[in-house]
C-alpha cells in the first residue's frame, strides 16, 4: 500500500468514527439532518475533537457536492457573506496598533484582518479527499459570472491558502511513460490542452519511443491527479513546425543522438488551481533532470502556441488582411508569401512592443516563458496548421531558448525594464516593411498600422 493510500484509509477511518460519534442514533440522525450548511459550517470552526471535526468537515462537503448550481451558488455567497473577519475583533485590533505599533499589536491585527472562512477552509481539508473536493470547489468559483468585491474576496482565499499547500516544496516529479498506469495515462489524454492526443495509439507515439519524454509534477493529497506535465521531443534541431515533432512517419532517433530537447506541450490538468504557478518549477527541473541523464543535450528550447495573436489582430486590423478569412490561403504559394512578409513583423510588434495595462507581453504564453528567463528565439510561419492554431495564431508558432547561462538575466530585464530579450533575427523583423517601434497604439512610425497592412498584400487576395 502507498503511503499515500495509507493516510486516506487512516483519515476515512478516523471520520467514520467521528461520524458514529455525532451522528448515531435515531434523534442525533434526525437533528442532524435538519441542520442547514452554515450551521455546520459554526459548529466545524468550534469543534476541538479531532474525529468529530473530521467527520463534520466530511458531512459539509458531501452535501455541497449535492447541490444543485443554484444551491452551489448561494453556499460561495454564504462563505463571504457569513465568513468573513470578526468586524468587532478588526475594530478593536486596529485601534490597538494605532495607539501601540509593538509585535505583539501587528500579530494580533493579522490575527483579526483573516477571514473565518480561511480557518473553515483548512479545516474542511481535513476531510477524506478534502483537497481535491476544495480545488472543485474553487474551479466552481471560477467558472460563476459573478465579479463583484465578494467573488475576489473568496477567490483571494483559495489563492492564499491553494499557494501554500501546493508548494513547490510539497510536490514530486514523476516520469510519465509508456508503463505508467492506464489510470493517469487516461488523464494525460484528457488533461492535453495544446495538442489535442486522438487515442492511445497517438498517445504511445508521444511517449513509448526513445526520443520521447514526459513529466507531470504530483501532490500527495491528489496522488493519482496529475497537476501539470511537459511533453518533450528529443531531436537534432530546433524544430520550425509541429509536424516535424508529431508527424507518424518522422524519423526516429536514439536519445543519446539529441543534442536539443524541445518543450511542444505544457498542459496544467486542475482549473480549480488556477494561477497558481507549477510550470516554470516544471520546466527548470526537467531541464536539470534532462541534463543529468543525457549530457549530450546543448539546447533546451520550446515549440509555443501564440494564442492571443488572432485575437490583438483582428483589433488592430479592422477590415483589412482579408486573406486570412479564406481558410484555404495557406495552401495559395503566392498568398501565403504576401502573408508571410507582413504576418512576421506584425508577430515582432505584437511581443516586442505591444504590453498589458500592467505593462506586462499581452501574450499568455509569452508572459510565462519569457517571465521565466527564456529568451524569444524565433518565429515560425505556419508551424501549425491545425484548425485550433489556425484559429488563434494563424499558424503562428514560436520558439523560446532556455540558455541556462542566461535565464536570472532575462527574467531580471523583463521584471526590472519591462524589455523583452530576443534574438536579433525576431527584432530585425521590426525594421520590415518600414515599421518603426511605438507604444501600441495602432500607429506605426508615420503611417497608419491599416495603410501598412493594405500596401503590403496589396488590399487582400485577389
């Protein structure tokens, strides 16, 4: 047995006993019943017995997991509603530090500014698969259409607490194989977010030959969950397009013949885990792990996805770049180059120049690697003409270089400068077709970003 596995039967042991305690008998069976989610919510946060808090814990989340959306719904509002600090204690704690700013006055003042629900949520973690019953929890909240000052305020917990109990510190990084249980393989299909995985043939073409690598990083209360995983392709070169990766007929090699290791998938597997950062531990410790073993291994770089470079250009090119409606323009030889020639250097401005309000890469993908010291190594026309990347990128894919030599650099110039390092062929693009740097506001040099477009594929495909 796993220790895992032992710990879930000792805590399911321990709340059934809790459960025979508080609930036996007719009456305690009928009084429970009648007792609504917030009551038990108060009497979970007054409870000092270690198996009746259990048990409760576990009465809680059952019948959450019951509710109908509705009733969802009105038990997150509760949890803000009815949760919240201890507004009396606040008042007092406040006017105790202004009058005496000592240690003891700022302890007892974080003591009073936390929410109650932060406790209740700790304690309901108790439970029998409590952690993963609370990352559902939060992916329901995720998933409401509510945004008011509540919604953030309860996110905002999840987020304090999910960001210590899924610390680095407490996670494992397994190699994920063609003998890995079928179980968690059947989650690596379900979990693939860039590249959809078709079937279990598709599914041992990624992971069973020798030029194949997998690693999903795992947390002991969501043992048989995957929280997150890297495909990653052994190769001779840096690949221009997922074809040369994926393609049934590529050529195989033996994994001591790489000299680069190419990052093409990171899916995160939990919505309830959110913004809550395991992808660049991943890729840092994959590197060092890939680096021991196969010291051959020079370049470690990415085959990226641009997901939000349909989406920024069709707001800056209203009416115009008509050939990209016809789905069929790459396979026109003439179109496609005309295509191209703008596409590339629109592609430098959109990570070069164009920023958040928070003047951050408006590029998801982008923000990761490049916030994780990667540096912006090239961009590929075309290098995936599957319906989902032509959709949102055009085909539009990238590769980031994990220099190791040069990551805590390029991290500090982005964080420090907001300056994004890349190599001198991505920022030669700038210079194409007389675009000059601006400051994103739809303007190239002099000429309107539209009259650019135009004169480069002459108004649209003919």
């Amino acid at each position: 047995m796993s220790e895992a596995s032992f710990f879930t039967d000792m805590l399911q042991s321990i709340t059934d006993r809790g459960r025979q305690l508080l609930f036996s008998g007719a009456r305690a069976t009928q009084v429970a019943a009648k007792v609504d989610l917030q009551t038990l919510c108060e009497m979970l946060l007054s409870s000092r017995g270690e198996a009746s808090g259990m048990a409760l814990a576990a009465e809680i989340l059952d019948r959450w997991g019951a509710l109908e959306s509705e009733g969802a719904q009105k038990f997150l509002l509760m949890l803000h509603e009815k949760f919240g600090p201890d507004t009396t204690k606040l008042d007092q704690a406040i006017d105790k530090y202004r009058a005496d700013k000592s240690s003891a006055a700022i302890i007892a003042l974080h003591q009073a500014a936390e929410p109650r629900r932060q406790e209740l949520l700790r304690r309901l973690n108790h439970a029998p698969n409590g952690t993963a019953k609370l990352v559902r929890m939060r992916q329901q909240l995720l998933a409401s259409k509510d945004q008011s000052a509540g919604y953030h305020a309860l996110d905002a917990d999840f987020t304090h607490l999910f960001g210590s109990w899924f610390n680095r510190g407490f996670l494992t990084l397994r190699p994920i194989d063609w003998t890995t249980p079928a179980y968690i393989l059947e989650k690596i299909i379900k979990y693939e977010a860039v590249h959809e995985i078709a079937g279990w043939e598709e599914l041992r073409r990624r992971l069973a030959p020798a030029d194949r690598r997998c690693f999903a990083f795992f947390h002991p209360r969501l043992a048989d969950e995957p929280l997150v995983f890297v495909e990653v392709a052994l190769t001779r070169s840096v690949p221009r397009a997922i074809g040369d990766v994926l393609d049934e007929g590529r050529e195989q090699i033996n994994a001591d013949e790489a000299t680069t290791a190419v990052f093409y998938s990171i899916s995160n597997c939990q919505d309830g885990l959110r913004g809550i950062s395991f992808g660049n531990f991943l890729i840092k410790q994959v590197v060092e792990d890939l680096r021991r073993d196969l010291p051959g291994l020079k370049n470690f770089v990415t085959l990226s996805p641009v997901p939000g470079f349909a989406r920024w250009l069709a707001k800056a090119r209203p009416e115009t770049l008509t050939a990209l409606d016809d789905p069929n323009w790459p396979d026109d030889k003439k179109t496609a180059t005309a295509v191209e020639r703008v596409l590339l250097p629109l592609a430098a401005r959109y990570f070069l120049v164009e920023r958040t309000p928070e003047g951050r890469p408006v590029d998801p993908v982008a923000r990761f690697h490049l916030g994780n010291g990667a540096r912006l190594e090239r961009l590929n026309f075309l290098g995936d003409r599957s319906a989902k990347a032509m959709q949102q990128a055009h085909g539009l894919m990238v590769n980031y270089l994990y220099k190791l030599d040069d990551i805590v650099a390029n991290h500090e110039a982005l964080a420090q400068r907001g300056e994004v390092i890349a190599s001198p062929a991505v920022k030669s693009l700038l210079n194409q077709n007389d675009e000059g740097r601006s400051g994103g506001n739809g303007q190239q040099g002099s000429r309107p970003f539209a009259q650019i477009v135009n004169s480069t594929l002459g108004g649209g495909r003919k």
